[in-house]
C-alpha cells in the first residue's frame, strides 16, 4: 500500500502521455510554448508500463491518461491495452478534448478503458472556437456521443469563465442531463500560462443554477475532488472546487509527466525523475524514488503561496 508523508492512502495515478495539444485553450495553454519536450525525452509506451505494473503492484486502483491532448499520441489504445491486461479490475480512464474521439472511441473501448472524461465549455460553435482558437465544436460533440455509443461511461468537464460561457452553464448542465452525462464544473484555477484572467467561483455557479432549479448538497465522496449537487429529479452533477482546498486533507493521486517526472501535488514544484530508473530497468530504485515522492507529498496545495510551482497545467496533465 502506498502511505504518504501525512498518513493518506495515495491509489490513484494520473498519467500524461503528451504535452502537445492541438488545441490552444486561453485558461491552459493560449499561445504554442517556446518549446516541447523533444520526442526522445518521452518516456516510451513500454516504459511508463513498467512503471505502471509498480504501481499497481503497490495498491493504486485507479489510472487516468491524460495530457496535453493524449489522443494526439499515437498508439494510444496499443498502450491502454497493456494496462488493462496486466490488472482487469483497474479503473482505467482518459481524460481528452475529444476532438479526435469519434475515429478512436471504439478501439479504446475495445482495448479495455472504461471511462472518459472530456471537455466541453461551450455549446456554441463560435464560442467554442474562441476559447480553443480553433473550430472544434463538431468534432467534439460527435466524439462525445461515439464514446458514449461504444459503451464508454462519459463526464464532462467545464470550466466557467467570466464574460466568456457563464450564459451557457444551464444550456450545457441540461444537455448532459438529457445526453446521461455527469456534468462536472471545475473553478478555473488562475495560472502565469492561461491568458483568462477571471473565472466563476462554486458560490456564482451555483446562483446561476439555482436561477432555475432547486438542488440539494450531497456528501463529499469518497476522494472525488468534486462536490456533488442533486437537482430534484435525482439528476447529479459536481463542482470541483479547488478555491476551498478542503479536498487535500483526502488526496490520494499522484501525477507523472511524459518525460517521467513524478509529481505529488499540482503546483509543488519538488518533482522526482524515475525516467532513469525505469529505462535501466531498476525496479527497485524506481520504487524507492516513488516512496520519497509520497513521503514529500505537501499536506496542502501550494496554490498561491509563494513557492507555488509554474508548471503549466497541459504538463501535468490537470
Ligand atoms: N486535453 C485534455 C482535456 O482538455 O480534457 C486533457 C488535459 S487537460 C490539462 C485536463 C483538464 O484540465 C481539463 O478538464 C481542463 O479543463 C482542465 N484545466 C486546464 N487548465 C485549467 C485551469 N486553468 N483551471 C481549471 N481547469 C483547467
Ligand atoms: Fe489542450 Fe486540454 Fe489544455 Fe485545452 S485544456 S489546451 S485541450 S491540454
């Protein structure tokens, strides 16, 4: 079992395949960075593999491949395939733009993953096309339904911003609702990379809902990072809420970038390499690495503190 400094059970791994995206999303990554970590920098398929069989070998449950865009990534599926082989019983899913969802939908399924996270922050094709700088909106949508047509359970993720796509939370809400997906809002988290500069807060998302539907607070669950509200006809939808930061006291992840970095907490700049351990082969040292990593996990995220790292949010992967 893996135990962090603080005593809390750490079962989920979020892992990044990429930092290249193809799109430009003004609260994570508006301009193209100065660079990309070159192609021989990244950690091979089979590698982080050998990482992952640690992990899972140590008691993490849950594996989320994420990026930048994963989907950009080729082989993909080849590589889902892998884990959902060596461990069944994983929870195994992805968080993408779904722009190249509708082609890849079926063989992810096929390859074993479970679940899909996606992100759509407007309904609104010219809106859509302002906040990715691309035009985007068709292509994310038919992903969405062929993931949810192949079988592949489907959240949505929003974040909503001031003056941008905070007219459309109800039109998106009630479009999950009627489609059968979670909505999840996430508070845009201020960062030196996204070119936003305001983002609604839980409170002014909740008094737009609330404009037309009365909903009640569930309790928190489990380690979710998302608060749970419950409109009147049972419909569920979440508000990741990381102003109140009242989720670390049950953090249980763990991050690692494409190069192999391990990261205990966003925005914790003390990030650990097991990417020369894992090619060496040398299992041990890698283990040993993931230890200290855990052992440092800061007890509260440094967001906004003084030492707050600038990792941009496409490098570790949300
Ligand atoms: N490209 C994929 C996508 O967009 O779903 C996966 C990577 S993206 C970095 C993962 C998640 O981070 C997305 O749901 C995105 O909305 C969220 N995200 C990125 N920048 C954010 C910010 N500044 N505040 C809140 N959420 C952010
Ligand atoms: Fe790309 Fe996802 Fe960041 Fe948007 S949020 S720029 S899709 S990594």
């Amino acid at each position: 079992m893996l135990i962090d400094g603080h005593g809390r059970k750490v079962d989920y791994l979020r892992v990044s395949v990429t930092e290249r995206c193809n799109f430009r999303c003004q609260y994570c990554m508006p301009e193209k960075p100065f660079s990309w970590v070159p192609h021989e920098k990244l950690l091979s398929y089979e590698d982080m593999f050998e990482f992952i069989k640690v992990a899972i070998d140590e008691g993490v449950t849950k594996v989320r491949l994420t990026g930048g865009e994963p989907l950009l990534r080729h082989g993909l599926e080849n590589f889902v395939k892998m884990i959902a082989d060596y461990s069944p019983t994983l929870d195994l899913a992805l968080t993408t733009n779904a722009f190249l969802l509708e082609e890849a939908a079926q063989k992810l399924k096929d390859a074993g993953l479970k679940r899909i996270n996606v992100s759509l922050d407007s309904l609104k094709p010219e809106v859509a096309h302002h906040i990715a700088q691309k035009d985007v909106l068709g292509k994310v949508l038919a992903g969405i339904q062929k993931a949810s047509e192949v079988g592949l359970k489907v959240k949505v993720n929003c974040v909503p911003m001031k003056d941008i796509n905070d007219g459309e939370l109800i039109d998106i809400l009630e479009f999950c609702k009627e489609k059968g997906y979670e909505v999840r809002f996430i508070e845009f988290m201020e960062n030196s990379h996204a070119s936003v500069k305001k983002g609604l807060n839980s409170a002014q998302i909740q008094e737009i809902i609330k404009s037309k539907y009365n909903f009640t607070k569930n309790e928190r669950e489990g380690n979710s990072p998302s608060q749970s509200y419950e409109l009147e006809d049972g419909y569920k939808f979440g508000i990741i809420e990381p102003h109140l930061d009242d989720f670390c006291s049950d953090c249980n992840r763990l991050r690692i970038t494409a190069e192999g970095y391990l990261i205990p907490c966003l925005y914790f700049e003390d990030a650990l390499s097991i990417a020369d351990a894992i090619k060496a082969k040398d299992i041990d040292s890698a283990k040993e690495i993931l230890r200290k990593v855990l052992q440092d996990k800061p007890e509260k995220n440094k967001w906004g503190s003084e030492d707050q790292s600038d990792r941009a949010f496409y490098e570790t992967g949300g």
